[in-house]
C-alpha cells in the first residue's frame, strides 16, 4: 500500500494451531524418560497434565506451516496474498536461515518479507507487535504472525523441574489491514473497532540468568539446554505481569471486569490465577490450554487463542487481553478487539 494511505488498524481475520503427536501424559512422560515424579505432584504445582512432543525429523517450520495453513483457511486468503511473515521462535530450524523463511517456501509464498522473532515465551506478543506496525504504517496489507517451538529439543531429561514444563507446537494468526475509523471516545484510540488496540513490552536483562540455555552459537557452538531458577522466575512474573496489567487498564481508561477475555501465556496455573485475579475475572473468562500443552513458549498464546476463537467462546466483539512473560525477562500484552 502507498505511504499516503490512512491510518489503519491490524484486524485479526484468520486463527490456526497444531500440536504435534506423540501425547505424553505425566504419567507417560515419567515412564519414557525416567524422570522421578507422578501426575498429582506436576498437576498440582504446574495445572500440566499432558503436552506434545515433535518426533525425530519433525521441525519447529513444518509445526508452523501446519498452523499457518489453518489460520491462511479461516482467513479465506491463498499464500501468496500474505506480504509479511514473523515467526515468534527460540527454536529456529537452523541458526540461520530465519525460521520464517523456511515457512514462506513450504507455504508456497515468493512475496512476503520473512524474519523470526526471539523473545522466548514473549516472542509472540512481541511479533504481533512488529506485524501491527507494518500495517499500521501502510507498508503491507495482510500478515501471518506465528509462534512456533520444539522446546523438547532444549531439554536436560534428568532436570525434572524443567522437563516437566514444556512441550511442542504452533500457533498462527492472519492479520489484514482495516482503515481506522475517528475515535469516538476522549481516547487516544477507538476502543469498539475491531483489531489490535495497543501493544505493550518490556525487558530487563537483568534477570537473563534466572532462565536461559547454557550454550549459543558464539560462546559453546552448540544449542545449549534449558536452565531455570523456577522460585524467582514465579516470583518476578507475577509482579512484572500484574504491573504490566494495570498499565494496560489505565492507558484506556478500563477497568479489569471491562475485559471479555484474559489469554494468557501457558506457563504455569498459579501464575494465570494471580493474572485473573488481578482483573477480577472469573473461570469463565480466562483461556486456559496449559493442562492439554504444556507450556510451549512462543506458541500457547496463539495456540490458546485458536481454541477460545474455534469452540466459539470467543466472540466477534470480544474484548480480548493477551499476556506474555519469558527469558531475558522480557514481556508484554496486546489489547485486542476480536
């Protein structure tokens, strides 16, 4: 589109997920690896009761191009009509190419700008943020942004703090370009038109060395495995996330009970409750996957998204709150008019 275009809002049109098999519960999990736990201890602590593990040759850009293929089908729209691509990763194919890349070949797309993104578990707030700039801007009309993991591939199977936590799959949104109505309201921006009304993100590097791999291609030339400090991590996403809430509330003027939707990311029960809490929501309005998925980073909002979008609890209307926290710290939420 022309830079002399109007201002226009990025509007959610397409949603798409998919979990890769085999499916291991706890139970499974415990057996397969050796790893010294049972269901009521993880289930308890976590809210996981099951999650998906890519097999062998299965890779983090055939888990997106499936989810990608779903969302593209609910759009309505072929390939070659998306002109941006982001894939939300911490689990690349490769070092390089980017993720993204490898999607635009499988999807049969030769048009789009293709890059990842890396904010671990914030990766896909973070994309949704970079995609609703290109479109806000005038500079592409549809975009396809995906979080995508094979977190399994990151794993110390004899830590069962971490083994325990994570899981595999993809999730994808299409996002399509809407002229911006005026605002009616004494706001910055208009609060009933349909799209993302605001993105909001953080980081603080500070906090790198309480979730991390210990390896990088410039400092080990290997990928490292997953390395958490699990109390403080807790601790530290629950004040940053309810802090980062309240922000979100006053920009816009509302109030916790004026959100329809809380879609939060899937890393731990206790840490969503203290979310909804916080809004003062009840069970009904809290999207909650992690006990079907574990927490797959980059991938469980948009997978947690397609299932309240699919089983038509999330309606057309809906004023949609999705939160995000991850290594690095980073972390971030987007206000979104469904």
């Amino acid at each position: 589109m022309p830079s002399s275009c109007p201002a226009y809002r990025a509007r959610l049109i397409g949603w798409g997920g998919y979990l890769p098999e085999p499916t291991f519960t706890n139970a499974q999990l415990a057996e397969a690896y050796q790893i010294e736990t049972d269901d009521d201890w993880i289930v308890q602590r976590t809210g996981i009761r099951q999650r998906h593990l890519a097999p062998a040759g299965q890779v983090t850009s055939d888990l997106a191009t499936a989810a990608a293929q779903q969302a593209l089908a609910v759009a309505g729209l072929q390939a070659n009509d998306i002109q941006l691509i982001i894939v939300a990763t911490t689990t690349p194919d490769q070092t390089f190419p980017a993720t993204a890349v490898h999607v635009q070949r499988k999807l049969g797309n030769q048009l789009a700008i293709a890059f990842d993104v890396q904010a671990v578990c914030s990766g896909f707030v973070y994309a949704l943020s970079v995609a609703d700039q290109f479109i806000r801007s005038g500079q592409v009309r549809n975009a396809l942004v995906i979080g995508a993991e094979t977190l399994s591939r990151l794993l110390d199977w004899q830590n069962r703090t971490t083994a325990i936590l994570f899981g595999d799959g993809a999730g994808a949104v299409v996002l399509q370009a809407e002229p911006l109505m005026e605002s009616t309201d004494s706001g910055s921006s208009n609060l009933s038109q349909p799209g993302i009304i605001s993105t909001h993100l953080y980081a603080n590097g500070q906090y790198a060395d309480l979730l991390y791999t210990d390896g990088g291609a410039s400092s080990t030339q290997t990928v490292g495995t997953l390395q958490m400090n699990g109390r403080e991590v807790f601790r530290l996403a629950v004040e940053k996330l309810q802090e980062m809430l309240q922000t979100v509330l006053a920009t816009h003027n509302l109030k916790g009970t004026d959100i329809d939707w809380l879609v939060p990311h899937q890393a731990n029960i206790r840490i969503i409750q203290a979310m909804q809490q916080k809004l003062a929501l009840p069970d009904s309005q809290i999207i909650v996957t992690i006990d079907q998925h574990a927490n797959t980073s980059a991938a469980s909002i948009p997978l947690a998204l397609n299932v309240g979008l699919r089983d038509g609890r999330i309606k057309n209307g809906d004023l949609v709150l999705l939160e995000a926290m991850g290594g690095g710290f980073t972390w971030g939420a987007a206000l979104i008019r469904v």
